[in-house]
C-alpha cells in the first residue's frame, strides 16, 4: 500500500498490526538503499528477541529503491504483528547540513522523526544500521526515557579526545556532562513536536557547520544535553568496549565489564564492520547468526580473487565456532619464522613458542 503524508514524505506499507492490540514497539532506521541489508540483519536481530511482540517498523530514507524495498519488506514478513513502512523524505530538507566522507546526509535524518513519522507514532527507538540486538528491547521501550526527551547510553569513542574538556566545552557542554553516542536512541516524539526540537538542532548545525566532527551526534549532545536520561553501556555496547583492557584504563574496564558480559544491543562503530572482508571487529558471530535469517544469508564484499572468496568463507565457517580467523593467519603466518629460529638455534637451545597471549597487533 502507498499513501501519501506531509508534502515532503511519502510512505510505503507492507504489513500492520492487528486492530486493538496493545501499542506496538516503534522501531526507526535512516539510511540509503545500499545498507539495507545490514538493516535487515538489525531489524530481525530486534524480532528474533522480541518473540510475540507487536513491531512497527520505520525506515527514513532520501532514495527511491524499489527492488531493495521489496526484499526488506520480504525479510521482515513475520506475521500480522510485524510491520513496516518505509518513508521517502526530500533530501532537500538535509542538503544543507555538513557532510564528510565518513558521514553522509541520512546521518541527519533521525533528528526529523518527530516531523515524518505520523502523529500517532508518540515515541520511537532510533537504530543505526550496524547494530545487533542480542536481548529483548521491550524494557527499553517501556523504561527507557523515564520522563526525558531523550535517552541514550554513554560514547566510547575510538578517538578519547571527542569526549575532553576542551572539545566539550566548545560545543557549549559542561565538563561534567556524560556525552552519549547517538547509535540508540529512544526518543519522545510527542515533546519532539510540542517544543520544536528538530528545529533548535537544525539551528545549531546551520551555525556550527564543519566545526561538528560527530555530525548530528554532536549537535544532539551540545542542545539536549540536559534533557538526556542516561542508558546503561549493555544498549549500546560499542565495538571499542571489547577491546578496553584492564591495564590500560582500569576505570573504564570496571564501567563496562557487565555490559561486555550481558549485552543487549551490539554496536558495530568504526569503519571495520563485520560485512567487510579481513574484519577484525569484535563479535562478528553475533551479526551472522541474524544474518542467517535473512534473504541475503551468504551476503559479502565483492572480492576480486578466488583466494579472497575462499579466505572469506573461512573467515565464515570458523566465525559460526567462536574462533578468530585472523588470530589464526596471524599465527600461521609467524609459524615458519618461528620454526626456522628453532631450527637455526640447534636442539640444546630452547625457543619460546607461540603464546595465547600474544595478539594480532604484536
């Protein structure tokens, strides 16, 4: 079904949720047609832990793809109670905002939820498209804002200067604000419309420009940061969390050790996602697993060579057991090396060998 809403959007709807019951969980995505199977793989991940549950789900974005909406709408076929609608907004609305070559203007889109989204949608959860969810989000969406605008976990940048005095305090932010990342949201959409949110940050961002390093992060951070229930890390545990050691930032460790332990929504940050070839970020089995339940379940990069194909569906196969696959061509790789020093030495010398301590970076 096609239907037409505000001057600036149009919406395309497969499914719906059966009549008088109770108010479904609201689920957002922004992106351009080329990610939707990565959000196919974060919307069934949200399914596949919600059993039962009522799911509309919303995605924004400034593209016409006919074919890429169909096979999404095929994925997320689970019945009466799953529905989704996809909604074209004029990318005019966000041309005029900064964009970079790591961030491009449907980063932007999520700040106009509360304008395209139909009034009936109150309040929604904002899912960037490189997450899993690996627990049930119903607690999110009942508990989560706790009277605020906005609700969000805290960043855990891979660069730990975005959240330093000095950066804060040009963004207009007290030092002792907890900057949070803008991967998941849960956002009130009700207050969004009542108080004009969209256009106070449209405001900033017109007048920050290319100062913003973090695009819309930045801008939600520097106008909201009052009104911001904050999250526990387990919403949104970033990819840099799992590489916190207990040496090198004991604070940060203890903070995040539950979080690493009983996720509930995985957060592929970085440009290393786990779709790419040689990926080397953590939890790639969590994004396969879903990924399995999807129309694109052997989807990959293009690789230009058959040792490529092949080196990538090992990388695959020894994923689905929980054993790194780089971690073994790094190991692989020293082995000779390693086998010729022994040998070189003589039998009376005793060589160190291959430690599981040892990591991929040396």
């Amino acid at each position: 079904m096609t239907r037409i809403g505000k001057d600036h959007m149009q919406g395309v709807s497969c499914g719906g949720v059966t009549a008088g019951a109770a108010e479904p969980m609201a689920i957002l995505f922004c992106a351009e047609p080329k990610y939707f199977e990565p959000l196919a793989v974060a919307a069934t991940s949200v399914v596949a832990n919600a059993p039962g549950a009522a799911i509309d789900f919303h995605v924004l974005t400034c593209d016409h793809d006919d074919a890429a909406e169909r096979a999404l709408a095929r994925c997320l076929a689970h019945g009466p109670r799953v529905s989704l609608t996809v909604h074209h907004v004029d990318p005019g609305l966000v041309n005029g905002f900064f964009v970079d070559r790591y961030l491009k203007k449907e980063c932007y889109l999520r700040l106009l939820a509360a304008q395209v989204l139909p009034d009936a949608v109150k309040k929604v959860i904002y899912l960037d498209c490189d997450v899993v969810a690996v627990a049930d989000l119903r607690s999110l969406w009942s508990d989560g804002l706790n009277g605020r605008l906005l609700a969000a976990a805290p960043d855990f940048p891979l660069i730990p200067q975005v959240r330093s005095r000095e950066r804060l305090a040009a963004l207009g932010i007290p030092a002792a604000f907890t900057y949070v990342n803008s991967g998941v949201l849960v956002m009130d959409l009700d207050r969004w419309r009542r108080e004009a949110v969209a256009e106070r940050l449209a405001a900033f961002i017109d007048r920050m420009g290319s100062r913003l390093d973090l695009h819309d992060q930045d801008a939600i951070n520097a106008v909201l940061w009052d009104d911001i229930n904050l999250l526990d890390y387990r919403w949104n545990v970033q990819a840099r969390i799992y590489r916190c050691s207990r040496r090198s930032d004991p604070a940060e460790f203890r903070a995040t050790r539950d979080a690493r332990r009983a996720p509930a929504i995985i957060h592929y940050t970085g440009s290393e996602k786990p779709w790419l070839f040689r990926s080397r970020i953590p939890c790639k089995r969590a994004f396969r697993r879903y990924q399995a339940m999807t129309p694109w379940p052997d989807a990959g990069p293009r690789l230009a060579s058959g040792w490529q194909r092949a080196e990538y569906r090992c990388d695959r196969a020894l994923s689905s057991i929980g054993i790194d696959y780089l971690q073994v061509l790094y190991y692989a790789r020293r082995l000779p090396a390693k086998l010729r020093l022994a040998g070189s030495t003589g039998a009376s010398t005793t060589q160190p060998g291959i430690h599981m301590s040892e990591t991929i970076d040396g």
